[in-house]
C-alpha cells in the first residue's frame, strides 16, 4: 500500500520529528534504484502485551525467503478518508531504534506475529524509507511484485472494539488466543457448535457474522439462516457484528485493491479472527445469486446489509479472476469505474493506484506515476490517454463531475467538464450500469467522426443535435453507500414518474414517437431495457411488461404467507436450481426487474423531450440541455451549452482519433463548412474563436434511439463539430 494513500505530509512530518533516530542507522540506501532489492521486516516472537520488535534486512526481490505481505489502512478510524486525519501512534523498537506506527498497525503486528519464532513481514510504512522520495517512488513501482511473490497477503481489517464480541471465552476454553476458519471441516463444525450453544452475544457479534459468512460460503441461503432472520436478539447482534465489519477502513481504500487482487492467497483477519479470503468470496457469490429468489419486499432485516457486502466483494473478485485469466485482460477504464467509490488521501491514487493491475492498455500509450504532476493534469492525461488508446469515447459516459450530479458546491472549476473527476463519488452501483453500455449503439447511423484536442482545454467531438429536454422531475432515489430505502422507495418514485409522463405524453396506449406505445417506452426507460437473470444480463424481453406491473404493487401475497416460528421469520422458498411454479417464476421475474431499475436510475432523473422522447440522465440535467448522438459514443451525450467563448493562439491540435471513411459512411458536413473542414483536416495548430461550446453533463438513456434507429439514419444527418470545455 502506498505511502501517498496512508501517510498524509502533515503526519509523516510529526512521526518523524518524535523518532529523528529512524533517519540514521535504521535505513541505509537500498541498492540501485534499477534493481529489485526490498526491505524485509523480521518480526520477533512475541505473547500477550509484551512489546513490538523486529530487525530489516535488505533482500532481492528474486530470492527471497517465504513472507507475508501486509494489507490494511494506515488511519482505521471509522468512514475516515480525509488527508487531515491524524491517527494515534505506538511505539516499536526496529533495529533497536524506537518508531512510531499507526495505532492500526500496532494491532496488525501484535496478532501476526508467533509466539516462538521470526515472521518474515513486509510492511510499507516500515520497510520503505519514507523520508526519501526517490526509493519511495522506486519500491511503489515493485510494489505489485512484492505482493503477488508472498506466500500470502494478510488483509488486516482492524482490531477489537469495546462493543465487539469475539468469543474470547471459547477461545479461552480451547487454550486458544485466536479463531481461524479453514477449509478443516471439523474445525468450523467446532464453531458451528459454539455459534448454536450461545443465544446471548453482544451487540457486534463478529463470532457470529464469521460463522455466518461460513455457511453462506457452503451454498446455504440466507433465507434459510434463523440466526439472522429473526427480528429480536441474536439477528440484530449478527447483522451489528457484519455492519461493523464492512465499517472497516480497509474496504473505503484504493491502494488495497492491488494488494488483493495479484495475491496467490489472501486472508482476513479481524482481530483474533481470521478466514480465507476464498470463504468470503464465496459467501458473497452464494448470495448474490440468491437474490433473485429474495422477495424485495421481504421482511428480513439482512436483506440491505447483505446485499452492500455481496458488493462490494464482487468488485473485487471480478478484477481478481480476470486478473488470472489470459483470456480476459483487465483494462484501466473498468478498474477506474469499479473502485471509483474507493477513498485514496491524495486524489492522484484514485489513478496511480490501480495502474500495477492493468494488463491491457488498448494501444502503445501507457500512464506512469508522476507526483510533480497535479491533479487536473493527472486527470486529463488519463482523459486522453483513454481516448487514444481505446479510440472511443466511452469514458466520457458516467458522472463526469459533482457538477453533473448538480452540486455546484463541489465541483472543481478549473477542471474541464470533459476530463473525469475520478476523486468525485458517484452513485455506488453506476459501475454496474455502465457495464450494459455494450448492449447499446446509439451512434451506429453515423459517419465515423474524428476527436482532437485543442491544447490543454477544448476536446473536439463530431456528432448531431438530436433533440432538446423540455422537462425534468425532480423526484430520485439517492444511493447512501449502497442502500437506498428498498422497494418501497423506489415505487414511490416511479409513480411519480408515470403520472407526470402521462400529464405529458397521454394514457399508455398511445403511440410512442420511437416506436410502440408510451407505455412499454416508460417500463423500458425505467430498467434501461435490460434485465437480469441467473445467466447473466441481457436486453428486456415482452415478459418485462408483468414483471412491471408485478413489481408497481406490494405482494402482499408474500407476506400473508410470512410467519414467526420461534421467534423466526418463516418466508415461503423455492430453489431456482429446481423446477419451479408459475407463481414463482413471476415472483423472480419481479424480483429481477427491481433490481434492473436499481442499477438503470439510482441517483437519475426522468425527463421529457421537445420531441416527446423519454429517458433518464444525471442528476444535475435541466430543461434545455441537449441530447446529442456523438460518434465514438455508444449512448446519447447530454451537453449543455456554454455562453463562453475560448480563443485560439497558435494553440497546438492533437487528433486523437482520425476520421475514417467507407463505403457505407460517408462523410457529410454542414452548407457551406466544407472547405473550411478540409483545411482542418491538415492544420496542426488553431487560431480559432470557438463559439457555441459545450459543457458535458453526463450520458443518457433515451427510448426509441439507443439502437441507431432508422429515424435517425433516414435524415442523413450531417455531422456537426463540438467542442467540450
């Protein structure tokens, strides 16, 4: 984990002020910066409350001994993510030198170590000198090797709090001073044991959550869980002790993704317990594809919880089996979107951070780490370096900026709109919406347009104006980390909406302007045309219509049918494995639409066309922002323009993506621009007054014309020039 991430310049200077010590005789110069060498912490033996101490020894990454390779948060007080944080240190002895670590780390060392023999350990905070840029900088570029060469990545969630409960008296009562869940069976079974023997607990039972975290990872359906269906006692302690694990640090980072995704064998420790990661990530698997068989109107309490945690793991799953597999190189663009929710103390990691994953760049330009870079120059160098590279404009789609989800108060000015704010926090499921872009080619009716940037300031797109929005309903459902108030929430919503539409657009039946009627536009709009399966994604089939009109209304039906059995909730089940009733099916199909209008428009707005078109765009979208169909663009742009002007001085013009002619598009340009385009075509530098500019506002979801349709062929549209500020 980087030192940029965990140590802000205001803590680094005072930890080392308390220890000058830690300058001489601790840290010699490593070997030359082009070499592999690394410090290697031996942590010495230890028992109970005796303090900390180890030695470093500088090795070749190449031969060295079987380690362990730390990952955790420097600052592990809760949702911190703030550069002015400034967590309490202890004191250890290193080379019989006293320094100062984090408190967290403190914790970290203790529960790793042995009581009767040397821990090989790498620690950055420790074994990087980092009072000297030029190694800090040198060991952050090996740092991926260093990770996926241990022989395991202890990921260290935090350590005990007041209100935790542990089962230290069972740990006490086995001669035990901590718990690890393993592939033994008869071990967890002695677990399993314990978690059945005791129906007190505290109020965070993270004993319990582990157990349940264990039979999820065996396949066993939360539904079928009593231990947190229940809406007394030991459930709410369970699903305290899961939320306070989930509240750890370690899962708000950016600089821990690396450290996970490359490790050969990762495992969780929380405080005196710990398990494989592979239980975790099989537990959140097993209920995810649950879900689809939970009712969204369920009365379990876990429902939400769960559902944030499956989440958050599968983000980093995905990246970690693609990282292992030939067949599926991970890119920057999809790392950047999956953990863009991730904290990093200085907002330049939000981009460096992730760099050791990528496998595949798309093209021969490629993103080093430069700290002398600030962070609109490291944003827009990203900017570009994507568009090059990928010769697309798909990341121009998302929330580009606070000012695109309509807060003005935190939008940085002196950014263009066009270069993504990967420091701004967007709705925490958008990444999962922005994978079905694919499903969608808006701009397949067009010629193939060319995208150059002027300077540092204007990019130049080539596309059409296709309509203008007339009116925006202000209703949205908000994502608080995840979790948005349920099912309930969201129809109060979408009722709005439908008859605000209807006011607008008439009954249901009528014709829509892009194609069938207004009312399979509306159904449609809402869950994006997609939905979602045990297979996998794909677009909405005719069924889609029940599923809507199913999920409009509470299945009161389901909960007639809920009881409490010993103080459980007893919910009607089936098994998607097994062949199931009609009643069942509808009840899935329901279920699935839910969530397809969940990832569709969290954190979006519905809107009305001129032209009578309706869609969903971003939160900051208002009533005459234009909806442009942009080539190199998959989905329609919303734009909004600009009464700025920008002059051009000799200012140098880079084409990023060349135009490209065929026999099927062919190139048209506006009466009387022709000439002026081809000029265009050979000039190198600009001495323009560019007028009529645009800000980027986000992309939108616009019935009728995601598909290139034949509307938008048959006028023969003549491509426009844009220019993005």
């Amino acid at each position: 984990m980087s030192s940029n991430d965990k140590i802000s310049q205001r803590f680094s200077i005072s930890l080392h002020r308390r220890a000058r010590s830690r300058q001489g005789p601790l840290y010699g110069s490593l070997t030359g910066q082009g070499s592999t060498n690394f410090r290697l912490m031996r942590l010495n033996p230890g028992i109970l409350d005796q303090a900390v101490s180890c030695t470093l020894e500088e090795i070749p990454l190449n031969n060295a001994p079987p380690y362990k390779a730390l990952s955790y948060a420097w600052d592990n007080a809760v949702g911190s993510s703030s550069s002015e944080s400034s967590p309490s240190t202890m004191m250890i002895s290193c080379n019989d030198v006293p320094i100062a670590v984090s408190t967290n780390l403190y914790a970290a060392l203790k529960q790793l170590r042995s009581r009767d023999k040397v821990v090989n350990l790498w620690v950055d905070a420790v074994c990087i000198n980092q009072q000297n840029p030029d190694e800090r900088g040198h060991q952050v570029g090996i740092m991926r090797q260093i990770y996926e060469q241990s022989e395991e990545v202890a990921i260290w969630l935090g350590g005990k709090r007041d209100d935790d409960d542990l089962a230290e008296d069972f740990m006490f009562s086995l001669g035990l001073t901590s718990l690890d869940w393993t592939d033994n069976e008869e071990t967890n079974r002695l677990f399993w044991l314990e978690f059945l023997r005791r129906p007190d607990c505290q109020r965070q039972y993270i004993f319990g959550a582990f157990c349940v975290f264990w039979l999820l990872s065996l396949g066993i359906p939360a539904s079928v869980t009593p231990h947190i269906s229940s809406p007394f006692g030991q459930s709410s302690c369970i699903l305290n002790g899961i939320q306070a694990i989930m509240e750890q640090t370690w899962w708000q980072r950016t600089w821990v993704l690396q450290e996970t995704v490359v490790a050969a064998k990762a495992t969780c420790y929380y405080a005196t317990l710990s398990c494989p990661w592979t239980m975790i990530t099989k537990a959140a698997a097993s209920y995810m594809n649950g879900q689809l068989s939970t009712n969204i109107d369920s009365a379990y309490g876990y429902v939400s919880l769960l559902s944030q945690f499956a989440r958050q793991v599968r983000d980093i799953e995905i990246i970690r089996q693609d990282w292992r597999n030939p067949s599926s190189l991970v890119s920057l663009l999809p790392l950047l979107r999956q953990f863009r929710i991730r904290s990093a103390t200085d907002p330049r990691d939000k981009v460096y951070a992730l760099l050791g994953m990528v496998q595949y760049w798309g093209g021969q330009h490629k993103i080093l780490p430069d700290y002398n870079l600030d962070v609109t120059n490291v944003y827009w160098q990203t900017s570009l370096t994507i568009i090059k590279n990928m010769q697309s404009l798909e990341i121009l789609c998302g929330t580009p900026n606070a000012a695109s989800d309509g807060d003005q108060s935190l939008a940085h000015h002196c950014h263009p709109s066009w270069v993504i704010d990967w420091s701004y926090i967007p709705s925490a499921t958008e990444n999962i919406r922005l994978e079905t872009q694919g499903f969608y080619d808006a701009s397949s009716y067009l010629p193939f347009g060319q995208v150059r940037i002027h300077g540092r300031l204007l990019l130049e797109v080539e596309g059409v104006e296709f309509d203008q929005i007339q009116q925006v309903f202000e209703d949205v459902v908000y994502s608080q980390n995840g979790r948005d108030g349920g099912a309930k929430r969201w129809r109060e919503v979408v009722n709005k909406w439908e008859k605000l539409a209807r006011e607008t657009m008439g009954s249901d039946d009528r014709q829509y302007i892009g194609g069938g009627t207004v009312g399979s536009a509306f159904w449609r709009t809402l869950c994006g045309d997609i939905e979602y399966t045990h297979a996998g994604i794909r677009r909405a089939e005719n069924t889609g219509l029940l599923a809507f009109t199913k999920w409009r209304s509470v299945d009161f039906s389901h909960r007639r049918k809920t009881s409490i059995v010993g103080q459980h909730l007893q919910e009607p089940l089936f098994n998607a494995k097994d062949e199931m009733t009609e009643k069942e099916q509808e009840s899935e199909k329901r279920n699935a639409f839910h969530y397809a209008v969940r990832f569709a428009c969290s954190d979006r707005k519905f809107f009305v066309t001129k032209k009578g078109y309706v869609g969903t765009g971003p939160r900051g979208v208002r009533p005459g922002d234009g909806v442009f169909v942009v080539s190199g663009s998959r989905v329609p742009l919303i734009l909004r323009p600009s009464v700025q002007e920008v002059g051009c001085r000799d200012r140098v013009v880079e084409t990023l993506i060349k135009r490209r002619v065929d026999s099927k598009h062919q190139v048209f340009f506006q009466a009387g621009a022709e000439a002026k385009e081809m000029m265009k075509l050979t000039a190198n530098v600009c001495n323009e007054l560019h007028q009529g500019l645009h800000n980027l506002i986000g992309d939108a979801y616009v019935h009728g014309i995601m598909n290139g349709e034949a509307s938008l062929a048959e006028a023969s549209p003549a491509l426009t020039p844009l220019f993005l500020r």
